[in-house]
C-alpha cells in the first residue's frame, strides 16, 4: 500500500508519513529512429538538431539515474551520427550519468555509432548489428536523359565541383577520390569503435570492420554488444521492479512534420525549381528505402 499511496503525495508530507519511503529510480528514455541525416518531406530521418533538445531535457531530468536510448536505425550520415554521439558522452561527463543503449530492429552503420555512446550496448536475440564500413550509392541517369532528349548543362568552375554528377558517365578518376574519401572516414568510424568498446571487442580479423553485420549472438561473441535484452527488464533488473522509464520527446505534432523550407516543397513557390525539387525529394526517398532495405527491412 505505501508504494501507491507514497509517489502521489507531496514531498515534505511523503518524508513526514512515509520517512523510510524512497522513490523508484527514474530512467530517461530518448528514441533514435531513422536513417540519419537531412530530414525532408520524403525522409524522415534523425539529426543532431532534430534530437537535440530531447538528450538535453533526458539528461536534466529530476531525480534521473540513467539515461536509455532506445536506437532502431541502419545508419546514414556520418557526420551527424558522430555529431549526436559527441553530445551524448559530453552530457554524460557533465552529468556524471551511466548510459545504456537498446536496439531493436537494427543498430548498423551509423546506428551502431550511436550505440557506441552508451556505456554499455544491448539487443533483441534477432536484432541486427554491425556493418562498421562505409558506403556511397546513387543512381546513374545518362541513358535516361538520352532517351527523354534532355540537355544537361552544368557550369563550373573548378575542375572537380561536379564530381559525381549522376547525369554525367562516371568518371574513374571521381571514383578514386571517392574511395580515398571512404578510407579516412572508415578509420575515423573503426578508431570511434575501439575507444568505446575498449577491451571488450574480439580481434579485427573477425570481420569487425569489414561492413559485415550479425545478430545479436554473433554481436555479443565479437564484443559489439553487452548482452541480450530489452529496455525494460534490463532497466528492471539494475535499477529495481519499480523503476519508472520516462520517455522523453516523441512524434511531432502533424503540422510540424516534414514542413519548413526544404528543397522539395520551396520548389513549389518556385516553378524554376519545381522538377528539380521533386526529383531530389524522390531520391531521398528511394534512398532511404534502400538504406533499410540492406538489412532486409
């Protein structure tokens, strides 16, 4: 009876009636859902702007014990995955506060880095893990405007500003810059890996950082993750039956999804940029979808 009638009352009458009473641990819960990157109409994605104010408000949040981010992503952007990873350890240091991180469908690529801020990683049995590489796809559309008769014109200056350009043949010289583009941002991502896992990960020769991926067995036998588990029973298990997990953030309100002054929809205020929008807009979709899509999802 005095733990339901005890969290209602004020403190000081709580301390007074109840003064053997102590409350529940509270956890903090932030979700980290999406391909990471630039949100637009067509992809919704996470970025450290869009998660920002929620890893604050977790980690400020009274009487918190642990904050659990809760990550279903199969990656994206590099650049704001470390971004996001950067500020959940240096809120961790300045709140002197233990993190956990649980997958759930999948924690790859990017997704794995942000798993990477918690002190300690967990997973569902079927839960994919990994992919420590880096890739860069797009689609090639010469033949398409051959056959549409449309005339690309490009105009820079700088040899190399249009490198890339899907409209254009690929050039292999593009390609080996590219590459060596991937290389440094891979040794930037295996060298993030090994100071968070430390002693805890299996030798490289097992495929860490070949792009490979497993389920959480093959996960937990390599060092990627701490153990198997969901949210609730592990928070359970160390922070007690009573713990409270407080969810923090959540879906946005409908007229706030997807609208701003994205490239997609200014292109509708501006007929000039009309086809341009709307084709980068279905790009962004198509790859997003392609990004889930490598993990089977």
């Amino acid at each position: 009876m005095k733990n339901l009638i005890a969290p209602l009352l004020p403190s000081p009458l709580r301390r007074r009636a109840f003064p053997n009473y102590t409350s529940p641990a509270v956890v903090a819960v932030v979700r980290l859902n999406g391909v990471i990157g630039a949100v637009s109409p067509l992809r919704g994605g996470i970025d450290l702007a869009s998660v920002a104010g929620a890893l604050e408000a977790a980690f400020t949040m009274k009487g918190v014990k642990a904050v659990a981010l809760s990550i279903n992503s199969p990656g994206g952007s590099p650049v704001q995955s470390s971004l996001i990873y950067k500020r959940v350890r240096a809120l961790a240091a300045e709140k002197t506060l233990p993190v956990f991180a649980f997958a759930e469908d999948v924690a790859a690529s990017g997704g794995y880095m942000l798993a990477c801020a918690a002190d300690e990683i967990y997973a569902d049995e079927s839960s994919i893990i990994g992919s420590i590489g880096v890739v860069s796809a797009g689609f090639g559309f010469t033949g398409l405007i051959d056959k549409l008769g449309v005339e690309r014109r490009v105009h820079t200056s700088g040899e190399s500003k249009s490198m890339l350009d899907p409209f254009k043949p690929e050039n292999p010289d593009d390609v080996e810059r590219l590459k060596a583009l991937q290389h440094d941002v891979h040794e930037n991502f295996k060298s993030l890996v090994r100071r968070a896992r430390g002693e805890r990960l299996a030798e490289p020769s097992d495929g860490l950082f070949t792009g490979e991926f497993w389920a959480a067995s093959g996960a937990l036998s390599r060092g990627l993750i701490d153990g198997v588990g969901d949210l609730r029973s592990v928070m359970r298990e160390r922070f007690g039956k009573e713990v409270r997990l407080k969810l923090v953030g959540g879906k946005k309100p409908f007229w706030r999804r997807g609208i701003g002054l994205t490239s997609a929809s200014a292109s509708f205020a501006e007929p000039s940029h009309l086809g341009e929008g709307f084709a980068q807009g279905l790009l962004g979709a198509l790859e997003t979808r392609s990004i889930w899509n490598r993990f089977g999802l």
